[in-house]
C-alpha cells in the first residue's frame, strides 16, 4: 500500500488540476457551487485511491495466507487468510473490540505471554481453516 500522505497527494493534486479547470469558466455567482464541487472532487478523490490502492495490494497473492508475525494486527491476518478478525480473537480467548487494531505483539504483552505463544496459538486456528492437501488424510 502506498500509505495516507500518497493518497492525501493524489486528492490535493486533482482538487488542484479541477479548480485550474473550473477557475476559467466560472462566474461569481457560481462560486458556491464550484466550492461544493472541488469538495467532492477532493472527497472522491482521496477514499477512491485508497480503495484502488488497498484492492492492489491484497490481489498480490504474496499477502495471502502470510505467516503471523509479531506486527500483524489480527484483522491483517484475518483479511490475509480470509477469517473474520473476530474468530481470530476469540480463538485467542481475548474479547475482539478490546484488541481492535493492536498488533499481535501489543496482545501478548497484554496477556502477559511471550509473542510465541500467541503466534503458536494463531497458528494452530489458521490450520484449521486451510483445506487439507488433496490425497493426504
């Protein structure tokens, strides 16, 4: 992903080119309008990058069942092995909104348990979710 200042960018840059567009042909009495468009332009602008920009990073089928890592968040994990965040959660036995958006790391600090043991536990409830091998039994 190309982070918040890209897409923050890639609004002011648009809002900018519209407004050179729309500073030639607009009269006084349609300024209030051309506002509330740059304003719109500015809003599609932004929240539709970040939409293309998160699309494109999870189609790459390197982010797709990652191995759990200490800076993961459970919803990283949870979008990357298509599990929902709160399953994840409650297979660690933590309530889903008290961990929204810590990382992995941040939770076993709060359990009072090392990465490992989280990570083994995360581990354990993604392999059930992944379809056996064809032939193995």
């Amino acid at each position: 992903m190309l982070g918040p200042v890209a897409n923050l960018v890639f609004a002011v840059v648009v809002t900018l080119l519209a407004s050179l567009m729309l500073r030639r042909n607009v009269g006084k009495r349609n300024r209030a309008v051309a506002v509330g468009f740059l304003i719109a332009v500015a809003l599609v602008s932004f929240f539709g990058f970040r939409v293309v920009d998160r699309a494109l990073y999870w189609r790459d089928r390197s982010h797709l069942e990652e191995t759990p890592a200490p800076w993961m968040t459970l919803g990283y994990v949870g979008r990357s092995w298509r599990v929902p965040p709160p399953e994840l959660a409650r297979a660690l036995g933590v309530e889903p909104m008290a961990v929204r958006g810590l990382t992995i790391s941040e939770i076993a600090r709060a359990r009072g348990v090392p990465d490992s043991v989280i990570l083994a536990e995360l581990t354990a409830r993604l392999a059930s979710e992944r379809p056996a091998a064809p032939g193995a039994e």
